[in-house]
C-alpha cells in the first residue's frame, strides 16, 4: 500500500540534524512485522498526533524511537545521533495500564524519578532535583498530593503525576503514549496545555492517541498508522473523512477540527494549524 503523504519529505542525507528523523522504519516481534514503512523528519517547535486503530503500531512507534523495540529495518536519528543513544533526552509517558500501581512509593518520588538521568552514578538526587520535581508537582496541580502512593490517586491524577515525571527529565522529545485514556476534563486540559508549552519552549512532541478530537486541535502533523504509514502531513490537509477511513480501515465519524468551518465550539487551545502546518514479581512505575 502506498503511503500518503501530504506534503514531501525532506530528501534525506541532506536535512537538518536538529530533528527527528525516520527512514524506512520497520519493526518486528517474535519474527512477525507489526510495523513498516514508517519515514518521516520532524523538527523542534513541532506537535505530531500518531493515530490509528488497536495494534496499528501506535505505542510501537514510540519505543522505537525509545530503542526498546526490536528495530528490523531502518534508522532512526535524533538530532544528528542514533535515537537509542540519545535517550537521555527523550521523555516518555506510558499508557497507564503498563504501571503497578501497588508499588509503594510516594507521588514525590515518581516525579524524582525523572531527574535520574541528571544524577550521577550512585549520587543522591540535589536540591536543584527537589526543586524541578516540587516545580513540575505544581504545574500539573498536583503539590497536595506529593505524599500520597501514587496508587492511593484517580485515574487522571496518576496520569498528571507521570506528566510531571516527564516534564521533569526536562528533555527535548516528549513520547506520550495514549495520555487522554481514562481522565478527567481538568486533566485532559492540563495535558493539551503542556503539550503547546512544549511546542513553544521548541521541544519535538508526538502524541499517540486514539482521541481524535485531541489529536485535530493539538498537533500540527499527524501520522496516521495502521501496521504501516498510511498517511503523514499537516492536521489541516490529514484530518479527512477518506484518510482516517484508509487508517482505520472504515468509515470514522469526522469531529469537527478545532477552529474549522462548522457548528462545533472551536476547542479554547484553539487551532494548531496556526503553528506553522505546512512544515514537515513488584516492580517501580514504568
């Protein structure tokens, strides 16, 4: 099947090492491909939504970036460097079905986790490590809540507490993996606002999401997979009845976009087609 692309990729071997780039990727478990053909060049400032129906290579996608996934066929650089060397400076937030939440451990140490790639070798976390960690508490709302075991906490807290974890690493790359799933309205609301503070700080973030109405108002590209690249380019030109229809292999009921033509109340994070669409046994908390 051939791949859409709304608009070109950038001939690789000659684009900027600022970014994000995949070429030909493909992915394997247990000798059965669930993903290829996945190219595409993403840069700073950029927010792209990876969509597409259960096991079409969403959260696949993302630990390849990662280097957890077994890579049969293709590269993946970031900023130059081959991704997996460069984890330091990716942040990932799992789906939450991945994580003990029995675990005992306290909110606060949960966000501390995503300083251990600053800590040095058998170093205690700094005071400088507290403070992001009690700073990223605050942003997500959370701060009362530092004490609590993170399994003590709803749905949608346990995702802020993760998010924050993330935001506390402090990396160039956020990889978030089905972040609406089972939230409140606040929350789903403070996620959609840190992911356009990221955008704005310049920092690469992809969104995998099965909530489309997110993914049409937060991200400024989407890459639509189903077991391969069925689709990539600006949400504007993507977001259509017949391309959703080739990725999830059906008719989809098409949400209005976020500051588009129609009776839908425009979403109040507004439009990202304003930034730039035409460009290109126990074990701790995963």
């Amino acid at each position: 099947m051939a791949v859409e692309q709304s608009v070109p990729l950038p001939a690789f071997g000659t684009e900027r090492p600022e970014g994000l780039v995949i070429r030909d990727l493909a992915v394997a478990y247990h000798r059965a491909v669930v993903l290829q053909d996945v190219s595409t060049a993403i840069r700073p400032g950029q927010v792209v939504g990876v969509i597409g129906p259960n096991g079409g290579g969403k959260s696949t996608l993302l630990k390849a970036i990662l280097g957890i996934a077994p890579v049969i066929r293709g590269t993946i650089h970031l900023f130059g460097q081959p991704a997996p060397s460069m984890r330091r400076r990716m942040a990932y937030l799992p789906q939450r079905e991945t994580v003990d939440w029995d675990f005992p451990v306290t909110v606060r140490d949960v966000v501390l986790m995503g300083r251990y790639p600053h800590v040095r070798w058998l170093a205690r976390p700094s005071r400088h490590d507290r403070e992001v960690t009690d700073r990223m508490l605050e942003r997500v709302a959370m701060s009362g809540c530092r004490a609590r075991q993170i399994g003590q906490l709803s749905g949608g807290q346990q995702q802020r507490v993760f998010l924050a974890r993330a935001l506390a690493q402090e990396a160039d790359v956020l990889l978030l993996d089905e972040p609406m799933n089972g939230v409140d309205a606040a929350t789903r609301d403070v996620i959609l606002d840190v992911i356009d503070e990221q955008r704005r700080a310049g920092r690469i973030v992809l969104l995998a999401t099965h909530d489309l109405g997110s993914a049409s108002c937060a991200c400024d590209c989407l890459c639509c997979l189903n077991q391969r690249m069925v689709s990539y380019g600006p949400t504007a030109v993507t977001y259509t009845e017949a391309i959703l229809a080739r990725t999830y292999g059906g008719p989809v009921i098409l949400l209005e976009r976020a500051g588009a033509p129609g009776p839908a109340t425009p979403h109040p994070h507004g439009d990202p087609a304003r930034h730039d669409a035409a460009g290109p046994g126990s074990r701790p908390p995963a």
